[in-house]
C-alpha cells in the first residue's frame, strides 16, 4: 500500500490575505444608531400608548351605547342618546373640500418655488410659505367667517345652479329665486373646508418642496440636456423623485384638515344630521363637536359628582 504525503497548506503572507469586514457601527456611528432607535421606539410606545389610553376609556361608551353610538346620528345627552354618525360624515366632508384645493395649489407652489421662481425670489417665498403655517387658527376662522362665507355663498349658489344635478351640490332651496336666500348656503363644509385649505396648504407644500429640492441635478439636468423641456424634465425627473414627498405632504395636510377644530368651530352651523351635500348649511366635526360641548360635559360632571356626594350622606334623624 503506497501513502501519499500530504502537505500544509501554504498560506499567503498577512497583507495579502483578504480583510474581514464588519458591518457592526463603532463609535460615533453606534451612538448614533442606537439613539435614533431608542427615540423611534419611544414615539412607537408613545403612540401605541395614547391608542390604548382611548380604547379602554371608551369601553364604558360602547357598553352603555353599543354599536349605535357609530350608525346614530342623534347628539342629545339630555335624553341619553348619543351618536357620531352626522359627526363623522361632517369630518370626512370638510377634510374632503380641504384637500380637493389645498392639494393642487400646493403641489403647484412647491414646483414654482423648485423649479419656475428667480434664485434671488426662492428665499422670500419660502418665507412666506413658512409664515402662512405659523398663523394661528383661530385668525384662519375669522378670516373664513366674515370674508370668505359671504364669496363662498355665491360660488356655492353657482354650483348649485349649474352643477345641482349631482347630489353632492344640491341644496334645499330655489336657486332661481328672485331673491336667493343667503342662509341657506352658509356656515356650511364646504365654506369651512375653504378656511382649513388655506390652513392645510403651507404644511403640504413645505414638505413637497423640500423634497423637489433635493432631486439630483445631474439627472434633471441630463434631461434637458437630451432635449427635454422644463415641463418634461419635471414630468420625467422631478415628480418621480418627489412622489414620496407628495404622498408624505398629502397626509400631513389630511391629518391636519381632520383635526382642525377652532377655525372649523367659529364658521360651520352646528347640526347634527347626516349631510353628504356640502354646500348646504349645517354640519359638524368631530374636533369641533369635543370644543363645542367641552364646557357642558365638565358641569354636567360636577353636577353628577355633586348629586353623588349628597345620596352618601347620612339622613338627618
């Protein structure tokens, strides 16, 4: 039997041998790192915690209410009857008309601010954007009450004319009156959805510009380098890169239409009737209805507690 003698296998010198990476952050990185999660996670349980703060304090509700506190559209707490259903269709219609002008104008002003305006006018524009967020709400409600509702009846007297054969515009009154009736067409969600949009527009188009204004310029300027126009360079380059940007400012200006509460508050006509038509008066929100009737449900607590405190106390003989 013949053996074969094996021999070690030669290894190459130190330097040439190839050098295992480790993807692991050290230092500064890892600080880093470990801090943004820490902070993500806290805004996660934060969140999560506010969410089950309102589920369990509105088990008692649907105990005493059940499922028709949703599908009753009532709001009578003298009577004992209570329902969201008016409330929510009235959120919904308002944040509908909000972002139905808000959304375009500030799509329309981020790309004039990125891409049309003079680099000299940018600084002063963005400026102004940044200024409109920092009014506060209850100047956007005056605003919409004693300039904008009188204009807003006319257009919605317009619509109604014109556009009645769609549900959405119609309005219990005679548009070819003699004399129209004003009243029926203010404090309406579709003049306070006139009054949240200006409020909506200046967060919205901040965050899509920001976005617009990091898209590469090698690529948009590779674009009309091949022939494009200024409008097929921002079709093709910049909306793309942007969509992002779009989608995020989208939400935040819905989320904000959906809780506006005290410019909603000083211009809607409170009623409590499920209204898909927006321009007729009358409706109501979800914010505004907490605002509104904040100050009753404290005095009908202490009176409760007080009633209480009376029934534990000893009969006198």
């Amino acid at each position: 039997m013949t053996t074969v003698a094996t021999q070690d296998p030669v290894l190459p010198p130190p330097e040439v041998r190839p050098r295992r990476i480790s993807r692991k952050a050290t230092g500064a990185d890892r600080v880093f790192e470990v801090s943004a999660r820490t902070v993500g996670a806290t805004v996660l349980v934060i969140t999560g915690g506010i969410g089950a703060f309102l589920a369990w304090q509105s088990v008692p509700t649907l105990q005493r209410y059940g499922w028709s506190f949703f599908t009753e559209s009532a709001w009578q707490p003298e009577s004992d009857v209570l329902g969201i259903a008016a409330v929510l269709v009235g959120t919904v219609s308002i944040a509908g008309v909000a972002m139905f002008f808000a959304f375009p104008l500030a799509l329309l002003t981020a790309l004039y601010i990125s891409e049309y305006a003079p680099a000299g006018a940018r600084a002063t524009l963005v400026s102004l954007v940044d200024l409109m967020a920092a009014v506060p709400s209850i100047i956007y409600g005056m605003w919409g009450y004693f300039l904008v509702m009188p204009h807003a009846a006319e257009l919605s007297l317009w619509l109604h004319q014109h556009l009645g054969w769609i549900p959405l515009f119609q309005v219990d009154a005679d548009p070819d009156a003699a004399v129209w009736d004003q009243s029926r067409y203010i404090g309406s969600a579709f003049c306070a959805g006139i009054a949240v949009a200006m409020m909506v527009l200046p967060m919205s188009c901040a965050v899509m510009r920001q976005v617009f204004s990091q898209t590469p310029p090698g690529e948009k300027e590779a674009a009309l380098a091949l022939g494009a126009t200024r409008w097929g360079m921002i079709r093709a380059v910049v909306l793309p890169f942007g969509r992002g940007g779009i989608i995020g400012g989208t939400m935040l200006g819905l989320g904000r239409a959906l809780g506006e509460t005290i410019a909603v508050l000083l211009i809607i006509s409170p009623d409590f009737v499920i209204k898909p038509r927006i321009l007729e008066v009358g409706t109501s929100s979800v914010s505004a209805l907490i605002a509104g009737r904040f100050g009753e449900d404290r005095k009908s607590t202490r009176l409760n507690s007080s009633h209480t405190d009376i029934s534990r106390m000893p009969s006198s003989a």
